[in-house]
C-alpha cells in the first residue's frame, strides 16, 4: 500500500520533536479526523534553520511530516511557501489516492507555522 | 529471522488442511451438477445434502431444509433482512436493527430506508450489549424483521439472546441473528433459542471463502432476492457450489468437535494478552464486554495514537491484527461500532483488534505483549496529544 519512501520516513522519522522556543508554530487537522500535526519553525536571516514536527496519525500522516522538514530546512521563506501538498507527495515515491486529502497535511503545517512567524513578526 | 504472528483471524483465516482435502475431489474429478439426473449428480447431491446435514448439527436446526447455501455472509444476511422485509410489507414496513451491527446488515436497512421502509437503529450499550428497554419501546405490530449480531465481530460482545427473542416475539416479529462471529466459536442453539434467521460463514470457521448458509426456520415467510433457477429451494438460486459447500460442512463439523477445548485454550490466551497488555502500557483499553465476549477477540486501544500507525509498526515486527481507525476503513470514518458503544472519535482511532486462531501459542502472546508496549511509546514520542508527564 506504501512506498518504501513512505515506510522509511515512517520508521525512521527525521526532525521528529518541539522546539521550544519557536519563531512559528502550525497546527493543523482535528483528532477527531485521525489526523493532528504540529510545525515548529526557527528562523535566522530569512531562512528556515531548523524544523521540527509532532503528529498524531497514520503512516502517512507521520511520513509526510517527516518528509516536509527535510524539504523545508534551510530554504528562505519564501521558497518553503512555494512548497505544496504534492511534492511532499512525489517526494515520498507517491501516496495512496484515499491519503491524499485527508493525511496529506504537511505543507500546510508549513504553511501556518511560517504564517504564525510572519504574524508575530509584524507585531 | 523476525517471528510472525498473525492475529487477524477475524479478518482472514487459513483453511484447515482436512477441509481442502475433503474438498479436492470435487475441484477435480467430482464435477457433476446436482440438479442433473445421472450418476454424477448424484454423487454432487449427496456431497451437498452431507455439507448440509453439517451445518444443521452445528446449529441445532430442526431440519436440512431449513439451511440455505449463499456466497457468505453478507449474502446471508442481504436475503435475510431484504427477503422478510419485501415478502412481509403486507403486514408491516418496520425494521429494527441496533446501530453496531456490521455493514452487511446496516447498508440493507438502509436501503430498505429508500424503499419506503422505515428502520429503528436501536443503541447499545458501552459494552456493546443492546439496551433491551429501548428494544422493547423499538419493536411494535408494525415490526417484520429485528436483526442483531449474535456476537459483535469488532469489538466481541455477545447479546443476551434469549432476552432479545422474547422481546421480538412478542409482537410477532422474526429475529434474524448475524452469526458470523459467534458461529462456530460459541454454542449455538436455533432452536432453545428461538431464532427465526441466522447468517453464517464459512471463512470464519476455517473452511473456504465463498461460500456461507442462512438458517431460516420453517414458517418464517420470506422471498428471494436473487432469482434464477431455483436452486436451494428457491431462496438463493445459482448452480450450487459443491466444493465450497462440502468445505463448509466439514469446517463446521470440526468447529463442532473442537468448539469447547479450542474455545477454552482461545479464551486463556485472550484473556493473558489483554491482562498483560493493560498492565504493561500506560492509558491502554478494553473495548466490549469483560466476559460476554467471543473467546478469541481482544478489542483494544491506545490513548493518543492512530491505529493505523500501529498497525504498520506492529507488521514491521511481523504481527497482524486490525484497527476501527478511519485510515483502515474504506469511508475516513472510524468504526461506527466503536462510535456506538460511546467511544470519541480520537479513541477509536486509537483501536487495535487482535482475533486469536488455531495456530497461536502462548510464545506469541509473549510476543505480542514483548513488542507492543515500545511500539506504543515510540508513536506517542510522536504524537502532540500525549501528555509530557507520560514522555518522561
């Protein structure tokens, strides 16, 4: 049913944790849909110099958060924002059809937490 | 080499190697048609009326002619349910269900639901048994047909069955009884206890896929839902499937034999894991009912994780079992039985159902107990709903 890629990140998540002085935080997905991911960011000189994540999920869930740090780290923001839903996807080797919508969440973990970043930035 | 243990047998189990034996000669030489008039389908006939005679045992039926031959279970329990329904809207339009049944009698209520029928999902209880009051005000002059699981394959409860019988026959109703889970399992006595209809499968007594029967008592009026030649009395017609059938009966007729020592030996195995699970892994639970349950079912869950997750790190150990979580479902909803016994969607997500069987030994609930409580603090490192002081 998964890629090797899949299993991989997986079993051996990178950047799985909390940092607990963030510069952004994202949250995104409900328990209730099985899904509930967390996006910590730290950023230097307009690039993302560390990214850690928390999930509750299935397979996918956790491999797709894996997969969006290692994608992430050390891109500008810019660049991270540019980043979507399925190149995580094609990045894993491809996910089954049913877990794309709903376990697919990662770049939007991303999204929000360099959101959270530039919102307490501004203020 | 890593262990394997499979403990999915609800999902799956293997056919006894005396059931493919018995059955090989009619995959091969024996290959007559009952309904023909020569030697060959004699022979066909009397293998059939044998496999029959079988299932009658097992269950305790009056009579050979009141076991039907189907696909399966879910077909069993589609003739069941539509087959009273339709041949009974004279008398009335009511069907009463509760809402933890399995699929394959809650989507034929609904159906039925489009059909101008109307249908009362009756709630369970949080151990899965059926609140009788509410049974009671449910079931009225209008009411055809009340169909239950005998044992809730899921999460393992078995119902108060003499108690439901009363209740549904009392405004002369039928009862049919989805007994896929039980049958085989757990004795069973149509006839001391009064069921109209009952579903059961062959797979789930270690003989093929494929193929299952319907118990309907005699009197009970229904009418087929899938016509043809007539075959099987008329109620299921299609060309009978004789190696299938003659599988069935002798799965049933080991189920028999065996039933007290395997249901025994199951139930102490069961009963070890769940025991020793809960003691080793913190915020961990038993769905269903403590003792009212089917020997080999160990319904459980883990807070603040997914069942899925547990599922693929269990198999990385070379274990099998399933999960209610919505990632294993075909909808994105976690199971409607785990909803109905009152469980949060969160919790159910966070099920795992091991189904014992035949071939596990005591070194594989060791196995199990010895793998699962890392497995299940690794995937909470992992989860932001897990509480900090349970990291530590």
């Amino acid at each position: 049913m998964y890629s090797d890629k899949v299993l991989d990140h997986f079993r051996n998540p990178r950047n799985m944790g909390e940092i607990p002085d963030a510069d952004g935080v994202g949250t995104v997905g409900n328990p209730v849909c099985g899904d509930l991911m967390t996006i910590y960011i730290k950023v230097k000189d307009n690039r993302l110099a560390d990214i850690k994540f928390k999930t509750f999920g299935c397979g996918a869930a956790i491999a797709t958060s894996s997969m969006i740090t290692e994608l992430a780290k050390g891109k500008t923001l810019d660049e991270a924002m540019k980043i979507t839903r399925g190149d995580v996807a094609d990045n894993l080797g491809g996910l089954p059809p049913v877990k794309m919508h709903c376990s697919n969440l990662a770049a939007d973990g991303l999204h929000a937490a360099i959101q959270d970043y530039l919102k307490k930035k501004g203020a | 080499m890593t262990r394997r243990v499979y403990m999915d047998y609800a999902a799956g189990k293997p056919v006894a190697p005396e059931v493919l034996e018995v059955m090989m000669p009619y995959l091969t030489d024996k290959c007559g048609n009952p309904s023909s008039p020569h030697s060959w389908g004699n022979e066909a006939r009397k293998a059939m009326e044998e496999a029959r005679a079988k299932i009658v045992s097992l269950v305790a039926a009056k009579k050979p002619e009141e076991i039907f031959f189907t696909s399966g279970g879910t077909e069993s329990n589609n003739i069941a349910i539509k087959g009273v329904a339709f041949r009974n809207k004279d008398r009335g339009t009511h069907i009463v269900a509760t809402n933890a049944e399995h699929m394959s009698v809650m989507n034929p209520c609904k159906s039925l639901l489009k059909q101008g029928f109307t249908v009362t999902f009756v709630p369970v209880d949080k151990s899965g048994i059926v609140n009788l009051q509410a049974l009671e005000s449910a079931v009225t002059d209008k009411t055809t047909l009340v169909s239950i699981g005998y044992a809730n394959g899921e999460i393992g409860t078995i119902q108060p069955i003499r108690e439901i019988a009363e209740i549904v026959h009392r405004e002369g109703a039928s009862l049919h009884m989805d007994a896929v889970a039980a049958a085989g399992q757990v004795p069973i006595n149509v006839q001391d206890e009064n069921i109209d209809l009952m579903s059961v499968s062959s797979n789930d007594m270690y003989g093929p896929r494929g193929i299952g029967a319907l118990y309907v008592k005699t009197g009970t009026r229904i009418e087929p839902i899938i016509q043809g030649g007539g075959q099987e009395r008329g109620l299921r017609s299609g060309t009978e499937n004789i190696p299938a059938m003659v599988g069935m009966g002798k799965a049933a007729e080991i189920a028999k034999a065996e039933m007290k020592t395997e249901g025994e030996r199951l139930s102490q195995l069961r009963d070890k894991l769940v025991k020793r699970v809960l003691e080793s892994v913190p915020a961990s639970f038993l769905n269903g009912h403590p003792t009212q349950r089917l020997p080999n079912n160990a319904s459980l869950r883990f807070s603040y994780i997914e069942g899925e997750s547990l599922i693929l790190s269990l198999d990385m150990v070379g274990i099998a079992c399933s999960s209610g979580s919505a990632c294993t479902s075909k909808t994105l909803e976690p199971s409607h039985i785990l909803l109905a016994i009152g469980l949060k969607h969160e919790e159910a997500h966070g099920s795992l159902l091991f189904t014992l069987g035949k071939q596990n030994t005591k070194e594989d609930v060791d196995y199990v107990v010895s793998a699962l409580p890392d497995i299940v603090k690794r995937l909470r490192a992992i989860s932001p709903l897990t509480p900090k002081e349970m990291l530590s």
